[in-house]
C-alpha cells in the first residue's frame, strides 16, 4: 500500500478530499492537525460514494474551520507487482 502526503490550507480542505476520494483507488485518508495529530480518519472501500460519504463532508467542512493548516495522508492500493 503506497502513501502520499498533502500540505493543505482549511479553506481548501474539503474540496481536495472530495477529488482524491473521486481519483479511485484511495483505501483511506487521514487529516492531521499543524501538530500532526489524527482529527479524522476516513476508510474508504469501493463504492462508497453520494450520499454515504454526506456526514463525513459536514465533519470535513467544520474540521476545517478549526485552523489554517492540514496534512492530508493518502493510502492507496498499489496494483500488485
């Protein structure tokens, strides 16, 4: 399982989690404070999408009011070599 890691500003948190969640292929995605804290983990799993992932745009929309700054980890599934 690859991982990637974003630096990304609270304004535009949600809408870079909403287009890695619709790149595919994510399994799951953490966001950590400026600290490095876990304030939310999201797991992902094939087809989860629309209406599912609702309450979690709403957490994702009042985490980032919190503070400016966010770290974004992506884990992926890797294609087997």
């Amino acid at each position: 399982m690859a991982s990637e890691e974003y630096k990304i500003e609270g304004k535009d948190l949600l809408s870079r989690v909403k287009e890695i969640v619709h790149e595919g292929n994510v399994r799951r995605i953490i966001i950590k404070n400026e600290a490095g804290h876990s304030l939310l983990e999201i797991p992902l799993s094939i087809g989860v999408v629309g209406v599912v992932l609702l309450p979690v745009w709403v957490a994702i929309g009042a985490i980032a009011a919190l503070t400016a700054h966010y770290t974004l980890v992506v884990e992926k599934d890797t294609p087997p070599a």
